[in-house]
C-alpha cells in the first residue's frame, strides 16, 4: 500500500513539473566552421544500395533461360574516397542472390536433362568488388553524374536447385536440393555502370564459369544488366 | 571460350550504353560551357537616359546614386567577336559581371583562358536533376492573418499598399496569372509594366509552373477583395528565370540576366523565391562571394534595388542552411515561421551563412493562403513568405521615397517584432507596421533576478540561481494563438550563440539558471512580448 501511494506522490509531482515552461523550439547553430569530411562529393562516401538486374543472354544452348525475369538482387554498401572533383575510387560488398529460371526443353543439360515444370538455380553470393569513377560536370555535395568500372569476385555461400514436377498421378511436387558439388565456389567478372545521381544504371559481366568444367554443363547468362538506387 | 573477345564485347555494350544516355541528357559531354570574365571595358561614353528607362533613372536620383557606374557599360563588342571565334554558341552577356557565356570545344577552353583580355574563366556543366517539390497542402488556414500579423490594417488606413512601387519577381513561372481573378485588379489598371521569360527569350511568362502565381499572389493577389499580400497597388515586372523540372547552372544566369533587366527598367525591389543548394555548392560556399548568383545579387543591391529572398525550405534537411543567394550580405533574406504561433516552421532553413553572418534577417508566415493556378489554397515555403516582407517593404518605400534600398532593409530589421534580439532561426522576427510607424514598445515584461550570495561565504553554486520572471501586467496569453512566447539565447564569453530556445510561457517564473551553468564571461539575450534584455554573468 505504501509503495502504491509512493507512485501516486510521484506521478502527482511529475504531471505537475509538466505544466512549467513548454519549450516549443530550440537549436544549437552551426558556428562549427569545420569543413565536413563525409559527404556524396566529399572526401569520404559510404551509403547502402540495392541492386535489381535482368538477364541479358540466355544463356548457353542446354541451360537457356526464361526471359525477362529478375535474375539478380543485391543489397550492400559502396564504400567511395574522392581523389578531385572528376575521379573517385571505392570497394563495395553486398549479399547476392542470383535466381535462374531454366528452360524446360529437349535441349535443357544444365543441371540435367530431366523436363520439369519449371526449375530454378539460386546462387547465394558475398560479393566484393573496387571500382574506379569517372563523374561527370561541375556539381556541389550530390553524387551526380558519373561512370563506374569495377573488377568484381565473389564466394558462393550456397547454392540451391529448385524444381517443379508432376507425378504420375497427377500430384505436384515442390523439391529444393542442396548439398551439390558442381557449381564453382568463387566467380569473378567486371561491372560498369552508369550513375545519375542516386539512380544507377549497371551491366556485369562473369568472366569465370559458374560450373566446374569437369561436369560438362552449360553455362547460365553471363551478361546481367538492371538498375541500382543508392540508399541514403 | 574466346573471354578477352566477351569482356571487349561488354565494354563495347557499356559505352554504347553511355554514349546514349548521354544523349539523353544533353549532347554537352563534348561542350563545355564557360562563363569568361573579361579584364576591361570599352572607355567610350554611355548613353544612360537611352539605355535606362525613366524609372530606373528616377531610382538612381533619389538613393542619390550615379546615373550609371562602371557595372552599367557594356561588354566590349570587340571581345565578343574574338570570343566568338572560338565559341559554338554565344548564351548570354553580363554587363555586371562583364561577363559572356558560351558554349566551345573541350580543346578550345584552354585558348579561351589564355586570351589577353580573359581574365578567368569558370566551367558551368549542366546537370540534369529533378528538382524536389519543396510545397505540400495543410489544413486549411485563416487569409487574413498572413496580412495581418504584419499590420495591412494599420498600412492601409494611411493608404500605404505598395502604389508607384516597382517590383520585379523571378520565378518559374506565372502559370494561370494572367486570368487568375487574384490579379483582375492589377491586369485592370495596367501595372504589370513588362514580363520576359529568360529561358525561352520570350515575353511569354505565363507558363512554366504556377510558383510565381503564387508567389506573386502574396504580394499583390486578392480574393474577393481580401488582401493576400500587403502591396496590392504596386506595379509588376515578371520573370521567368527558373525551370522547374531541372536544377541547372543556367538558371543562375538567367537570374543575372533578368536582375541587368529589372534594374534598367526602373525596378525598386526585386522579390526571388529561389534558392540553390547542394546540387551545386557545398555549404562552405555560402559565403555571399561564391555562388553566381549571390555576387549578382550583391550587384543589384549596389544599384539601390531591395532585393528580397526566401530562406530556404532546407531546415529539416541534412543541408540546413541558407540557400544561395539568400547567403549574401546585402539581400534581405525571410525565414518562416508557423501561423498558428510566430515561431519557426520546421522546413525554415538556418543561419547563419559560412562565414557567420546572421542570416535570415527577418521572417513571415511559412503557410499561406494564396492564388493557385485554378483557384486559391494553402502552401507552404519560405517562398511565400519572402513576397509578404516584399509587399511591406513596399508599403514603407511608398512613405519614405527618399530612402535608399539599405536603409530600407534596416528599417524592416527594425519593425520586426523581436528587435534587436535575433537569432538563426527567425532573424529579427517578423516586421509589422505598429513597429515601423510608432517603434517598439519597450515596457520591461520581465526582470532578471541575481542569487544573492553576498553574505555567504561557503556555497554550492548548484543551489543558486538566476532568475526570470514575468511581470503581472504581461502575464498574458496571445488572444489568437492562446500562448506567450519567449524567446532567449544563451551565449559563449566569445559572445557567439551556443544555444537559442522559443519557450511557451505558463507560470510566470520562466526561467532558472543555476550559478554553475552561469559561467562568468557568458551572458544571456531574453525577448519577450517586444521588450529585449541582455545579461552578462
């Protein structure tokens, strides 16, 4: 009862001290004339991303795609140092996730000849990659307009296969496999984009096989393309 | 698998793929565009009464100001020929600046620079950015307190409304003005004097965006006969120097190119809702001397024009800011404050400039009621409440001809309700015309009280305190808002502003400062209901 009548008392003062003063606005003014280091056209840029593409060839004959579908997404962030007011470098790092819809035809090899329903490969990337900028006109602390190339690698984390079937009965079967050996664990490619402000337009290139060359698949689209947004 | 052939084969894409956006975006990878400043201009005489029309020769006679002055020669015709060598297109020429800019080749921009007559030369790239919509509707506000707050009455029964005042607006566009009902009275009795639309080169203005409709609106639109601005008499250039859909280095020309306009034909002040920020300077830059368009409008300040402009709609931004040219030193520059209440409206940019200069100067409402494209409604920017103070500076301009556009701007400082108190937020606060016909009423509405700790000699500066208190007879809450402001600042023994508050008072002792927060050397500013006091501790 006592500790009861304790919390009343204080809710008693404490409604009372919230009928002093309301303060509707304050402010401490910039008088800082330190010049910021961190900024979109500052010495030092880092902001998160998000990366959707498409792919562009279909691929090899044996592991040809459906198009269009969004075959890649990437979340990340991009790390940039300004060397002068046209040139940048930077490195970058994001969780890529690529998602292949094969074709299901009598040419199909990759991953095997079986016809389903449908059949997907998914790719779960750690991608790191350095780029070097070029930008483009006079402009204040905004990205603005640039152009991007960028050498890129990155570890296959895991790697699923998902397949849609029907049994004889007519019942329809959903099986995702993992726990498989013949994808290549590291891949490596090039990246170039195109950047207007906040809008980013890439194309990537994979230079190395998505399969180990021993196993005789064909390779899925190497030439992705889509559009990034910077995050912040 | 041929890769060299495959990455060739990409790269190959990838420019293709740049080479059309940038076709897209303007042919001008391979143009670079210059302003070049020129070192001389030509001796001979200048005609001032043919270049100058009656009013602006007027203007000039009464701030006691030289017929013309050296920024009024023009270019010399010789260096434009020679520039025109070297140039793809010929965009405009500043008499102020002593200026031209043009379009050349990359590999000409070097021989440019080194011409004997050259003296620098700067790179103007265009970029192409959406601009962001900085107007956003509220809830329905009362007309007439954006009017009032600033004394219209009290103006109007002197028969001060802004008549045989001349006043320029640059803007966007005036889309929808001239059939809009708010301007009937102005279309009836002629006093739109001239219009020209700087980004097109045509005297068509009525298109482009309805900002200036708006804008113009708070100056001089009615409704039904109900004043939306203060200078309803007044007489109208209009520009259109801004294009809504891009942020491009050109509009700081066109801005340049219609101030050279507006001060040949007569103007008395120029009212620009515009601002430029971060898509082309660093806030660094805002300095009054930097950005293009601040050193115009310093210019046309020199040549007795009243250059009004609008804070900035960047206080709730990463950039914060004053906007460019609202950063120089001579343009009278509006912050703005909510209407319910007088205080600062969230979206208000910030002084003060990089180079710590009090900006903004004074403030006015932030959300209006004004003139639409089809009709009229609420908005919100510190773009309507520049052309407020514009109609009061006419209003007092009207009374006092023989004033220069300075002493003008320091009589504004003065009507505003907060003077000499000021801080980043709200400048001098908001003129009014009480202020302004019978000055400020400096009857004290509180006191400072010191802790008395003379007979002690052990004390706990913790314990001890500094007192402010509300006199009875001001104790009293504002009858439209239901609330009584105080606004106070403390500041550091270099007597700069570490902190400013606006308080809404409720017990009449308002404030207290305990001894220990009072560190000696500092000192606090206190305004309350027009009386202003300043204490050292």
């Amino acid at each position: 009862m006592m500790k009861i009548n304790k919390i009343i008392v204080l809710l008693f003062l404490a409604s009372f001290s919230a009928t002093g003063q309301e303060i509707l606005f304050e402010k401490d003014p910039a008088i800082d004339t330190t010049i910021e280091k961190k900024g979109p056209n500052r010495k030092n840029f880092t902001h998160p991303f998000i990366s959707f593409g498409f792919a562009i060839d279909a691929g090899e004959k044996g592991a040809t795609v459906v198009q269009p579908n969004l075959d890649q997404f990437a979340i990340g962030f991009r790390y940039k140092r300004r060397l002068n007011n046209t040139f940048s470098v930077g490195f970058e790092c994001s969780y890529t996730n690529y998602a292949f819809s094969i074709k299901q035809n009598n040419q199909k090899t990759t991953p095997d000849s079986t016809i389903n329903k449908r059949q997907r490969l998914y790719f779960y990337d750690i991608q790191l990659g350095a780029y070097f900028r070029i930008n483009f006109g006079k402009r204040g602390n905004i990205l603005g307009n640039y152009f991007d190339i960028a050498p890129y690698s990155e570890a296959v984390v895991a790697f699923t296969e998902f397949s849609k079937y029907k049994l004889p009965d007519g019942s329809v079967v959903r099986a995702r496999r993992s726990g498989i050996d013949y994808f290549q664990r590291f891949n490596y490619g090039i990246q170039a984009r195109i950047g207007l402000k906040k809008l980013i337009f890439f194309g990537q290139y994979r230079i190395s096989n998505a399969f180990y060359g021993d196993k005789n698949l064909a390779e899925i689209p190497r030439i992705t393309a889509g559009i990034q947004f910077v995050l912040k | 698998m041929n890769y060299s052939f495959k990455i060739i084969k990409f790269l190959a894409l990838s420019f293709t793929f740049i080479l059309f956006n940038s076709i897209i975006l303007k042919a001008q990878t391979v143009e670079e565009k210059l302003i070049v400043f020129f070192n001389d201009k030509p001796s001979e005489k200048f005609d001032a009464v043919a270049y100058f029309t009656p009013k602006a020769i007027e203007r000039r006679m009464l701030q006691h100001l030289p017929l013309y002055d050296w920024y009024d020669l023009p270019v010399n015709e010789s260096y434009l020929q020679q520039l025109l060598t070297y140039s793809i297109q010929l965009k405009c020429v500043s008499r102020w600046l002593n200026a031209a800019v043009i379009y050349c080749s990359k590999e000409n921009v070097a021989k440019i620079a080194n011409l004997p007559f050259v003296t620098a030369v700067e790179q103007q790239h265009s970029l192409f950015i959406i601009s962001e919509t900085i107007e956003k509707e509220e809830n329905p506000i009362e007309i007439s307190r954006q009017t009032e707050r600033m004394g219209i009455r009290k103006f109007d029964s002197l028969g001060l409304n802004g008549n045989g005042i001349l006043i320029a607006i640059f803007d966007v566009g005036f889309s929808g003005a001239d059939k809009h009902p708010a301007f009937e009275h102005i279309r009836k009795s002629n006093k739109i004097r001239k219009t020209y639309d700087f980004v097109k080169n045509t005297e068509n203005v009525y298109h482009g965006g309805s900002h200036g409709t708006s804008v113009w609106s708070c100056i001089a639109g009615k409704k039904e006969n109900q004043a939306l601005g203060l200078a309803t008499e007044a007489e109208f250039l209009l520009a259109r120097t801004e294009i809504i859909t891009k942020e491009v280095f050109a509009e700081e020309e066109n801005w340049i190119m219609a101030a050279e306009w507006a001060d040949r034909n007569g103007a008395d002040i120029i009212n620009s809702s515009l601002g430029y920020t971060k898509a082309r300077y660093f806030p660094e830059n805002m300095n009054g001397k930097t950005a293009l368009i601040s050193r115009g409008a310093s210019i046309a300040a020199k040549k007795g024009i009243l250059v009004v402009n609008a804070a900035g709609n960047d206080g709730n931004k990463i950039w914060e800011t004053v906007a460019a040219p609202a950063d120089a030193d001579s343009v009278l520059t509006v912050g703005g404050v909510k209407p319910c209440c007088d205080y600062h409206i969230d979206f208000s940019s910030f002084g003060p400039t990089s180079d710590l200069r009090m900006k903004p100067n004074v403030s006015a409402q932030g959300l209006v009621y004004c003139a639409k494209e089809n009709g009229y409604g609420n908005i919100n920017g510190t773009s309507f409440s520049s052309p407020l103070v514009a109609g009061f500076a006419a209003c007092i301009w009207q009374q006092n001809k023989s004033l220069n556009n300075m002493e003008i701007f320091r009589m504004i400082e003065k009507s505003s309700n907060l003077f000499p108190y000021f801080d980043y937020a709200h400048g001098f606060g908001i003129p009014n015309s009480s202020n302004y016909l019978n000055g400020i009423n400096t009857t004290a509405t509180f006191d400072i009280i010191a802790p008395d700790v003379s007979n002690l000699q052990f004390y706990n500066p913790e314990d001890f305190f500094y007192k402010i208190i509300i006199k009875e007879e001001a104790f009293q809450k504002d009858e439209y808002s239901g609330k009584q402001l105080l606004y106070y600042q403390l500041l550091n023994a270099n007597n700069q502003i570490e902190k400013y508050y606006v308080l809404n008072v409720t017990q009449k002792e308002v404030l207290n400062i305990s001894m220990k927060q009072a560190v000696v050397g500092t000192s606090i500013r206190i305004s309350f209901k027009n009386y202003y006091k300043e204490y050292k501790f």
